[in-house]
C-alpha cells in the first residue's frame, strides 16, 4: 500500500495551467500532486555565440528551487553564489528533453529559454519541469506564429517525463517524496507520444536493479506518459 | 489621469492569501495589481554567530524575483553566481521593517527567515513583500503557540509598506511599472498600525523635490497603509 | 550632553582638502572629525553598454572601507571575494546623489567615476563620502573645461550630505561612532544648495519615529548642509 | 565500419595499472585506447557533517580533465573559478557507482575521495574513470586491511562501466570521439559484476531511441563489462 | 641621467610617520617619493588553525591598492570578486618579510595582520610596504609592552626592503614608474640591519642578466636599506 | 649525508620525455626524481585583448597540481572555486621565464599556453615544469615550423630551472620535499644557456643568509642547469 494510497500505476492528480505568466511568451503551471513547478518560455531573438551564424535556435532550460519549496528551508543558490550540482544536472537535463522534439533549423536564429521554478516539492520536480514546459514552449511557438515571426511552429512532437522507483520490492509510478526518499532504485523516463526514448536516467539506490525490474519501470513510464501527453494536448489546444 | 484610471490616492486592488504553502511555517501570497509575491516564514532553532548566548531571536529576510517576473527575461542570479546590489538593499530592507515590530529577546534563541519571491512583478515588489511578509510572519508566531513552544506570539504590532511618487507632477499611491519608469521622484514608507515610521526611503530621480512634496507623499502612504493594515488583519485573523 | 561635548546641531570640524592626488583627474580628502574618506574623480571616454550612443555620460561610484579604518579589523572585501550589502546600498546611493546634480547629456559620451575609500571611520562615513565626492567631482569638470574638452561644466548645483538622529530622545546632528550605535533611529539626508531633496533614508533602528522626529531631523540636515556647501565653495572656487 | 575498424562488440584495447602513485592510499592508471585517466583513491580519518557519529563511513569523488587532454584547449576550471555541470554531473555517477558497492557501515568513519583526472580524452572518460576508481578504491582497502586499520575490504562486489551508443544506425560498444560526436544516442551503463544494474543513463542525440535499441545497447554493455570485470580482478589481484 | 634627476645610488625622499591611525595598534604612513603606503598593524587573541595549540603567534600581511592609486584607474578587486596573482604574490612577500625578524613563539597565540593599503602608487609599493610595515609591527608590538601584554618586544631586528634595476643599461637604486616601465631588470631586495639577506626576486625584462649586474643591484640595494634602517629607528624610537 | 643519498651538487635522476600528448602542439613529461610535470603548449590564433593588431604573439602559463599528487590530498582547486596565491605565483613564473626566450614579433599574432600539471610531486615542481615546458615550446614552435606556419623558430636559446637550498647549513642542489620542508633557505634560479639569468628567488625560511650562501646557491644552480640544458637539447633534438 503506497502511502498516499494509490495504485502501484496511477499517477498523483495533475494539472497543466497555460498562460498564466502576464509577461512570458508561454508559460504553463504544473502540479503533479503537490508537486507545483512555474514553466515559463522566453524568447531572445539572438543565439549562443556557437550557433551564430547557422541558420538556426537554441532551446536552452534553468531549474530553480524557493528556499522555502523544501519540507525545511534549503539554502537560496543566489546566496551561495553558485548553483549545485543536482541542479545543473537536472537543467541540463530538461534542455535536452525539449530540444528532442523541436525543429531548432524552422525555429531561425532565436534562443528560447524555459524557467522552471519550483515553487513546492513533493517529489518528481524534474519530470513535472519537463511535462510543463513542454507546454509552455508549445504555447511560445504557437503564439510567435499567431503573431506571424514564424510560419509554423517548430514543434514536431510531444515530450514528457515521469519517475518511477522500487519503492519497498514494489514498481511504483510518479513517486512523491515519502516514496523516494526510502525507494529502492528510481528512474527519471522521457518520452515522446510517438513511442520514442529520448532519456532514461535509472539509479540504484540500495541494491543493484535487475534487468526485469528496469523493464517494469519503463512500462509504467509508458502508461503514466500517454496520460500525460493528454493533458499536454488540452493544456494547449484547450 | 494614471495609466491605470486609478485616482492619486487609490491602491491596486491588494490580496493578502495566507498560508498557501504546505511546508512553511507561515506564508502569504500577496498580490498588489499584477505585482506577485509569495513570502514564506522558516523558523530554525539557531540564531547567527553575532547573536549566540544572547537569549534572544533573529529575523531575516532573503529577496528573489524569478527570471520571467518582469517584462523582459532577466538574468538568475543564482546562474550568475551574486546578488544584485538592489537585490541585497531590499532584503536589508525587509529584514529591518520586519524586526520594528517583533520582541526579539521573547523570541527565544530561534531564526525566522522570510523568503520574499517574486512571482510576477509590475513595480513596488519590496513594498508588496514587506506587507505580505508581514502576514507570513504572524502566521508562523501563531502556529508555533498553538504548538505551545512559545507561550505568546512575539508579534507587537503590524507594519506595512506602500510606494509613492511624483508622476507627472502628481503625487500617486502605489505606483505601478508604467508610473514608476517615468516618476520623477518616488518613496517607499514603511510604516506602523499605531502611526509610527519604521523607514522612509525618498529618491528624486529626475529633479530635487520639495519639503512640501515629501510630505504630500508621506500623507497618501499614510492613507495606504491603513487600508493594508486592515487587509492584514483579516488574513491573519480570518 | 553627547559625547563629544559637541551642541545638537553642530557638526563635527570638517575639511575639505581639493587636489590631493597626484593621478586623479579630481579628487578632495574630506574630514568629519575623525571620519576621513579620499574621494577621487576618474574620467573614462566611454560609456556602460546600456547608454551606448545616446550621446550622454555618466556617472558611477564605488565605496571602499580599509581594512583597519574601524575600530576592530574588518575582513578585506577583495579577499573576500564579494562586496557586502552595505557597500553596494552606499556606493548606489552616492552615485544617485551625484547624478543629481550633473547634466549628464552635457558631458557627452564619458564615464565618471567616484571612488570613495574610507581611511578612518567614525559614523557617517556615506554623508562625509557624498559631500567630498562632490568636490572632487567638480574639480575633476573644471580640469576638463580648461583642458578644453568640456565647453562648460556640467555641474548644475551642489550637493551635500549628512546624518541626523535620535540619541537618548534628542535630534542630533552628525553622529559619530559613539551616538550612532546607540541612536533610537537616524537618516542620511542628500540635499541641494538650493533647498532641494536627493534623498532621504531614515530608519527606525529601537523604535518607530513619529512624524515630529523625521521633521527635526530634516530641520537639522538643512542647517549642516548649508554649512557644508560652503565648505564646497571654498575648496573648489579657492 | 567503425572509424577505429573494431567490431561492434569490440572494446578498445583496455590496460588497468594499479598502484601508479607514489603517495596515494590506492590508485589505477586506466586506458581505454587513447582515453586515459588516473585514479586515486584517498583516505581520510573523518566523515561530511552530514554522517556524524552515524558510525559509518563516506564515498566520494572529483573529476578533472586536463586543460589539453582534449582536442583543442579546454579553459582550466580552477582558472574560470567554478565547475561544469558536465563535471558536476561526472562526479556524482563515480561517487554513486562505488557506494553501490562498498559496505559503508563496515569502513568506520572515515571518507575515501576518489579523484578521477583525465590526462587525455579520446570518448568515454567517465566510464574508464569509473572501472579504473573501483580498482583503486580495493587497492586502498586492501591496504587498510594489511595495516590492519580494517578487519576486512568493505567491497562488496566489482562495479564497472561503459558506454555504448547508435551511430550511422548501428549498435556499438566502447564509443570514441570520432563516434561520440556523431552518435545518434547513447548510453553509460554501470554494472555489477553479477549482473546487477547500478545506473544507466542513456540520451537520444538526434532522434528517439526505440526500446528495441535501448535492449540492445544494454546487451553490448554487459558483454563489454564482462570483460572489464576481469581486467579488474587482474589488476587488483594481481 | 635619471627621470628624477637623482643620482644611481640615491633614494627617492623617504618618510615613516608612525601612529597615524586612531584604532590600529600600530601603524605608519610610508612615503617613498609620489609612492605612499598606508600600513597598519592589528592584533587578534587567536592563530590560524594550522597553528592553534602550539604556543605560538603568526603574522600575516595583506595588500591592496586604491583604484585611482594609479595613473589610470585599476578596477577595484572587491569589486571584480577576486585578488589578482600579482596582489598574492606581494602580500606572501611582506608576510614573510616580517615573519623573518619576528620571534613567533615570544608573540604566544596571537596573530598580527599587516594591511599596507597603496593610497598613490609611482613605483615600489612593495617595497615601500615592506618597509613601513616593520616600523606599524614594531609600535604594535612595543604598544603591547607598554600595555603589559607581553614582556618584552618579540621584534628581533629590523628589516627593511627597496627595489633596483636595470635601467638603460644603469645600475640604479628605488625605481620610480617611469625608469620602471622601461627598466631592462628589476629586482626586490629584503635586508636585515645586520646584514642578513631575507629575499632577493630579481627578474629580467627584456634581456637575461650577468652575474656582474645582479651584484651591483644587490650593493645598490645595501645602500639604500641603510638609510631606511636609519629613518626606521627614528620613526619607532622617535 | 642528503636524505636520498645524493652528493651536495647531484641532481636528482632527471628524465625528458618529449610528445607523450596526442593532442597538444607540443609536450613533454618531465620528472625530476619523484616530481612528474605533464608540459604541454597548445597555441590558438588570437592574442590578448593588450597586444591585439600589434603584430606580436604572448605565451602564457597555467599551473596545478593533481589533488593527490601530495604526500595527504590537497583541495581541488576548480572546487575551491579559486586558485591559491601560490598556484598564480607560480604561473606567472613560468610565463616569465619562457617569454625571456622566445622572440615575441617573430611569433605573429598567436598565443602559445603552457599548461603545466602536477602528477606527483616530492619538492622542486616549479623549476622542473620550466625545465619541461621548454621542451613542449621547441617541439610545438619546430612543428610549426614543419607545418609551414612560420618560416622558423621563435626560440631564441634555451631557459632551465632548478631550486637549490641551504640544508642543515649545507648548500645542496635540486631540493626534495624532505629537504625542502626543512631548509634554512631556498631559492629558485631560471638561467638561459649562454650563462644569462632569467630570474632569481630566494628566500630565507628560518634565519636570513649571508652574501656568501646565496652565491655558493647560484654556483650550484649553474652546475646543474648545465646538466639540464644537455637533456633538453637531446629530448627535441632526439
């Protein structure tokens, strides 16, 4: 019995707010329980010096947490004067995952960058960050084409991301923080609607994970995505 | 006429929503126009090395906009690894309003930080923060004497902040991002229920100002800050 | 009675000593008793990026305290590796104060910079800085008028500043270390020749301030200022 | 064809060096190909703040490419003042992978720091920084143990890994950078020596990876670790 | 025919004015012709770590110059957030310069920081440090005596140090900045009263040097301290 | 009787391995006993922003040291986020030395860096990385040469280094860290074939040195440079 008393496939409730930035290009507010990230898209009409001059963007992603977004206060990184490591992997992280489904040619010499900003964690900020600001890029792209800079969005699918664990010799899906913080192994899974791996990041925590457990984790991934990539669709398309 | 059709001594409509994070032992999210803040209030059980032995407690106050508060992306500075000297004037700021108010030696030898995020910014952020920290604050006393660890709330009065400046040659309440990037001068006052001055902070940006101006400023804050203190009231109160 | 023996509204001797460096283009060592501060003027013929070809100057400064200026020694901010809060609220409010009275479109495209470095301290620091900084300022514009490069000065009028407080329930003028660690609430206040307000910051530091202090305070910067301006005079006119 | 000429399955020639420094407690000087990387493993008397009179001990590691290990000139990072998140991220696998296989409780308090530099790169840094740090942390227990400091070596089990990528379509073991930098996806793979999965991150480059190629990679992986494994045992038992 | 008109083997104008600072426990303001150091001695009750519990004081030295101390303005190293090489480089010389007369262990566990702080640079600050330097120790310490801290003065002896060089094919004593710039060599020569050599740092610019050459610096060199041992006992000793 | 057996003027055994990196220019491996220095000089086709369009090249020189290369581990220095005064001490050392050889305007408008890291050291790093970062210099210089990019070398002799140090009142050459840490004096001497000199420190660790100990140093670093200037010129000459 999971302690939030789900299924050991269902995910936590999950919201996928569009728009609701007054300044960003697109911007979505994502919750996936009581998990709740602000994704927000912005666009810079100029390019990272290693692309200048290619033709083409750049997507680009920073994660960040509120000191208080934690069970007890975490220190604030602009304080420190330096970002952690487990933050600088996990923007890395999203920026790969959007930069998967995007056609970064159509998108012309224009850099976007997607905030994630944690505003309450209970888990799963990493994987909320990538299913949200998948849609708030989506709605970025849909709007520069809507104000005619671009004459289709160069957004060529959907990507979303989902944890899964061994949470007590159990295959659990979309762990909260009570379940990672004792799981055996967890593993971040990203996905496109197609079918596509675009990143799988599993990690034994306590034991070596077998071959049969890593699979069962990806086949929750699967499950928890397609119900992810609905959302996506209504988030933009209302 | 203000760009808002507001009248000179008129508010944006102010929000004070308390308690709206699951993890802080008190917090607000406050909201002056389109101007967004979440403030938390963390309690730890230690006070900074200046203060140790002393039996008695410490308030501090930490201050961030997120990178797509504002009209244009502006840099993290987590990423750019130091505070802004503006980001650190207001956190002082803050720190200070906060700390008029609060009877340190019957705190006990405990830590409040508030953490003042701005979650969407349209001018006046510090003033919107010292209000909703307020809120944030009191919140966290109350719970930790229903909790019975302190046998009263510390808590001696209530302080808040509003902005005001010359626009146009007109002294304006609350200025928002329009005014406040043409004033010619503007203030931030921080001020007690009972009438007293916490902090006056007046700068003319483009020309001198006059005694006589100063004090027509002085009398809207006033005006204000009544209309906030009453909005205090019923978010710590009910 | 204060400590110094000095009545409420007397200043400190002061002095301001015009030319004392041998590379700077102005420079003034200023004295409020025994608060000493070497402001020099630098002239750069360049702009910061935000101003680039609009055909105007302008005007920085930059605040330093030696390491044995106070009274116990105080960590080198170089080896440290960051400036506090307080020097950049200072070196932010000096250069508002000077940028106050310098048409900055009459410099043309040139940089200024004022340094400020604290040799001694004894309170008042920010005020002494301000107000010798506008001698060094002034005397760095005429050196440009009579090398030719500027046609007239761009100084519109002086500035000046000093401190006022509440110590021991009496308005005092000018504190020094001594009152100013144990004043009730004290203000810097920026003030022009001809009766105008820069700035002011006034914060309550025991208790909060009525209105009838902040009016005595500023009654009392009034009176040191005009002593100060001509102080001014003397040292730039001869 | 391989740029290299090896078969799909095919490893570069691997050499494990034990016992290469003068002054570490254990060390490997590990090639695969032209990929080398020393390892060090050192031993401290004391544990992070964070286990503390816990009564066990702590893994850790530090990763470090010389500034001309790389094609072209890398900046130094101790010169630029911080690390990358690529290194960031390095750092934490080699750390996470050995604690997958050493009994911390049985090390006492104390802390081995593994310290992976790459004097030359030619692809796959981090997977021979792993394989050569397992042999130099059995090295420096086995030390221990012949001091008699430790009853028994805390290993568990040997952990080793590789990565192995798609590139022009085709499944291969061991990338270069000639591969590396034209792949299509791939994939580091920690193992344990019984078949255990420690971690595994794979990333799609180019396009969605199907979990048919995902299944085949991992079968290159555990062929390529079999053989590492006993390169191991090799080094370390002589 | 030098710059200055002086003779080879002539000192620029020296003078040592000891106690110019109200707070240090000793200091001295050097002038070494336009060159003018400010140096001052503070005293804390504590050792760095490396030496706690071993009966024993330290002394260390720190250096800066004051942006316009120079003929263009040098950026403020607060302000960039770090020390230059060059700035480390000179205050581990005037550490151990001092260290070299100093009895450490008659000091018992205190710790003597130098600041030498360059109000106006014109060639030889470190030199000019060095030598002020000793006479701020020496009031310290002799302070000390006076206060009944210590029993007797742990100063040794005297040390003192100048600067010679190469110029235009010239032998000459105390470069100023204008044979500096062009100096062929320079070196820096650390003496003590009793003929003890403490450092030589002798570099070549343009040419390497003849065994001739670094001799006839090195007697230059004896001169000038001789003269400088003379100013300094006057300066303690009055 | 020298701890290692060796007589008063024997170097330790010294070795010269030139092109030991793939990818750099140039390279050598250099050990002096048990102190190994990996040299390498990669060279880019910029200058810095101080000699741009002035048709002259610059060689600059970087400096670490390998956390365990020391007897206990020392702090990395990229995760210290700054380089220690020593390390920048050094490097500028290195620079010096090797531009006291090369011929600047014949170089053209490239900078050549000669990264020198420390693989194990036992005493004496900083003179064998000179000795070995001339090797990298002529080989990367002759390839350039071979390449066609310059007509021909740059390198105008040959510069070597060696430290020598007063032991237990004995003059000794070539320093390992058991001497080292307990000499009464050491120095460092760079010297150029034909007999010039580059560079002199020295310095006096427990008592100052007399004239005559500092010239039995410079004979003995005269003795052994020679030795060294024979196993440069065969390690590039083959």
């Amino acid at each position: 019995m999971r302690p939030s008393g789900r299924a050991a496939d269902e995910l936590r409730p999950v919201t996928l707010e569009p728009n609701v930035s007054r300044h960003a290009e697109g911007s979505c507010f994502v919750k996936f329980g009581h998990t709740h990230v602000l994704c927000t898209a912005s666009i810079e009409a100029k390019v990272p010096p290693f692309l200048r001059n290619q033709g083409q963007g750049w997507i680009t992603a920073e994660y960040g947490m509120l000191p208080r977004s934690t069970h007890t206060r975490t220190d604030r990184e602009a304080a420190r004067g330096r970002q952690s490591g487990r933050t600088q992997e996990i923007q890395r992280l999203i920026g790969r995952a959007l930069r998967a489904v995007v056609d970064l040619k159509a998108m012309g010499e224009m850099t976007m960058t997607l905030d994630c900003d944690v505003i309450q964690a209970d888990g799963g900020t990493r994987t909320a960050a990538i299913t949200g600001a998948w849609v708030a890029a989506a709605c970025a792209f849909n709007r520069l084409v809507r104000a005619r800079v671009l004459n289709a969005s160069p957004m060529r699918g959907q990507v979303a991301a989902v944890s899964c664990g061994l949470w007590r010799g159990l295959a659990v899906l979309d762990l909260d923080y009570a379940e990672d913080s004792e799981a055996e192994a967890d593993g971040n899974f990203v996905l496109t609607e197609d079918g596509g791996i675009v990143e799988v990041q599993a990690t034994a925590e306590r034991r070596p994970m077998t071959q049969r457990e890593i699979d069962s984790l990806m086949a929750l991934a699967r499950g928890g995505c397609s119900t992810l990539f609905d959302l996506q669709k209504e988030a933009v398309h209302g």
